[in-house]
C-alpha cells in the first residue's frame, strides 16, 4: 500500500500550474505545425523526383540558419529569442499567404518546392526554439519530471493540428495555401505570446541577461567538445535507423497493396493507434519510466529495438510486422527517448543549452535523414535486396546503443 501511495504521489506531482502551462503552450506549437504538415506531403507528392534535391537543399539551409540563429542569441536573452524567432517564422507565413492570394502564385512549381523546403526547416525550428524555453527554464530535478506531460501537450496539439487541416482540405483546389498558413499563424503568435508570459513568470531575475558568445558556438561546440558530440552522433545515428526503417518500410506497404485508398486507410490506422498510446504514455508513465531505468538505459535501448525490427524486417517482412514496428518505435521515441534526450540537454551548459541543441535537432537531424535514404540508395545501386539492407544496418544500431551509453557515463543530472 506503501508502495502505491509513493507511486501516486511521483504522478500527480507532475500536474502542477507550470507543467500545464509549459504543456499547452506545445500543444499551441505542434497544431500550428501539424496544420501545415498535410500540405508538406502534398507538395512531397508533387515534386517526388526531386526530393533527393529539395532535401539537400533542406540541410543546407538549415546549415546556414543555424549561424543567424546563434548570433541572434548570443545578443539576446530568453524572452527576445522566443520572440524574434517565432516573429520571423509568422513573417515567413505571412509571406507565403501574401505570394498565394497577392501575388497568385499558387500554379509556380517553384512556391510549392520552395514552401516544401521552409516547412521542412520550420518544422524543426519551430520545436527546437520551444525546446530551448523548457530545458532553460526547467532544469531541477522537479521541474525536469515535468517533461512527460509537457510532451502530452504535443501529442494533443499534433491531434488537434491534423484535425484542422483534415477540414481545411476540401478548400485547397479553390484556396491553396490561405486558410493553413492563417490559421498556423494565429496559432503560433498565441505560442509566441504563452511563451513570452513563461519567461516573464519563470525567469524573472535573468530578463536582462544576454547568453553571449558568438554565431558559430552551436557548430563549434559540436565538433570540439566531446559531451556536445556523443550527443550529435546520437541523433545523426537515430535518425539515419529511422530513415532506414521507414524507406523498408514503404517498400514493404507498396508490396503489399497498389490501392492508394488502401495504403492511406492503413496510415491512418497507424496514427489512431500511435497518438492514444503515446498520450497515456507521456501522462502516466514518462516520469515513472526515468526515475526507474534511469536514463543510460533509456538511451541503449533505442539500438536495441532497431536490432530486433531489422531483423525481422529482413527474415519475415509483412505488412504486419510494419505496423508493430512503427507503432513501437514511435512509442519509444515520444514517449520516452525524446523526454530523456532533453534531459541530457537540460544538463549542458548555458551556450550549449540555447545553440548546440538547436544545430543538433535541426542540421545534424535533417543530415541523418539524408545519410539513411543515401544508404538504402548505395544498396539499390549495387543491387543489394531491400530486405538485406536493414540486415546491414544492424552493427550501425549497435553503435547506437554505445552511444547511448557514452551520452549518459558523464549525465550530470543534478539540481542547477
């Protein structure tokens, strides 16, 4: 009895006016993306031959971006960060609204390989920035609990996005881009408020304080300090797997069924499946399942899981066994690798926390997609079977899980 008593209090302690707050203002965050995100697929559809191309141009904006970004804030504090740059991204929306109904672009192949290319670095910019609030406002060892029902606020927000932009669609033929970028943007000026007000409330005593340094800290720090680049090859590594096994994956759904309807009927199964899920996770189970594990354990697993969806990608490939692994990997991903990553960033310091996160989630993310969909293309080149591939993946996912372990052996997680 004892027992559970402990157990019911570690929970409801994570349901507190910040943690709420916080978990809200991510719900008003990834709406505004996942209203957008239909329209990114679409125009993926539309441009299929050049996504190898639109991808690399992705990466390299986003190389370029992470420079501007660290220079605006190493002049800036907290508050100014959240402001200017979600400002920046509602003028991008503004823009894109103003060329579809001003200027009628909406027939140019070039607006929509162009948007294609911004919602791809939006959408990681959008969250990264959100993610820099929260590790520089909760840190402690209470606050940084808070993650799961934080991530909660997410997963509504994706829901509630998706929803919006499923009764949007019916307008795109007449209205293009409009109502989606309206309502994106008026969703994401009510995070930009939500979390002006969190700075204000929780960060007091450093309004004026500027994080210094200079522009090219993010990258920097990436190459030279070892802490900063286990995490990078971490992420690089993850999201490379991920690619891996999403590109098998496809392959596998192609086989299976050449019915459109069908294959978006299944997709939508999948994302009715993973979002309940990955909710109650993140309410009931984040917290508990780091404060147990521990977050070195956490980290390999994300190695282990790949070996096991490899393998069975490469021995039984099914429609079924695709439907396992998504579901599992995403899971893992939003409900517990995601929470515990950001624990780790929570840890660094100060320059770190505000730019080397950033570059990581943005640059080094989008370079591991384009290294995954470069190594299944080397094995089509040299004619090596789509199920052999995840096969030869496998020692990579074995690094993962070293790298993992080499994240947490120096961890510092401790009261600031």
């Amino acid at each position: 009895m004892t027992n559970l008593k402990i157990i019911f209090n570690r929970f409801t302690s994570v349901f507190t006016r910040d943690s709420l707050l916080a978990s809200f203002l991510f719900f008003l965050v990834l709406s505004s993306w996942y209203i957008l995100r239909p329209v990114r697929n679409e125009m993926a559809v539309a441009n299929v031959d050049e996504l190898p191309l639109l991808l690399a141009f992705g990466a390299f904006a986003m190389l370029l971006a992470n420079p501007v970004y660290a220079w605006v804030a190493s002049k800036s504090n907290l508050k100014k960060i959240i402001t200017y740059c979600y400002s920046f991204l509602i003028f991008n929306l503004l823009f894109f609204l103003f060329s579809w109904r001003v200027l009628d672009l909406g027939s140019s192949i070039w607006l929509g390989r162009i948007f294609y290319i911004w919602c791809n670095i939006y959408s990681f910019f959008v969250v990264s920035i959100f993610w820099v609030l929260i590790i520089n406002i909760y840190r402690n060892a209470k606050s940084r609990s808070f993650y799961g029902v934080i991530m909660a606020g997410g997963s509504l927000g994706a829901l509630f996005g998706s929803e919006i932009s499923k009764r949007f669609a019916s307008s795109f033929n007449d209205f293009g881009l409009e109502l989606f970028c309206l309502s994106a943007t008026i969703l994401l000026f009510l995070a930009m408020l939500t979390g002006r007000y969190l700075t204000t409330k929780n960060d007091i005593n450093q309004q004026d304080k500027k994080v210094g340094g200079t522009g090219f800290d993010g990258i920097k720090n990436v190459i030279q300090v070892a802490e900063i680049r286990s995490i990078a090859i971490y992420v690089w590594i993850w999201t490379g797997l991920m690619t891996v096994h999403w590109m098998t994956a496809i392959t596998i759904i192609d086989g299976w069924s050449q019915d459109p309807e069908e294959r978006i009927v299944f997709f939508s199964l999948l994302e009715q499946i993973v979002t309940p899920l990955t909710l109650i996770m993140q309410l009931f189970l984040t917290n508990l399942s780091i404060k147990y594990f521990g977050v070195k354990k956490i980290l390999m697993t994300y190695g282990l899981l790949f070996i096991i969806v490899f393998i069975l990608y490469g021995f039984m490939p099914s429609i079924t066994i695709v439907a396992v692994a998504t579901v599992t990997l995403r899971l893992f991903e939003y409900g517990l690798n995601k929470p515990t990553r950001e624990t780790v960033y929570s840890t660094l310091a100060k320059n770190d926390r505000y730019k080397s996160s950033v570059f990581i989630d943005t640059f080094v993310s989008r370079l591991g997609d384009l290294s995954g969909s470069s190594f299944i293309g080397v094995g089509k080149l040299f004619s090596i079977g789509f199920s052999s591939m995840p096969l030869i993946a496998i020692p990579i996912a074995g690094v993962l899980s070293l790298a993992g372990l080499k994240i947490s052996k120096n961890e510092r997680l401790k009261d600031f």
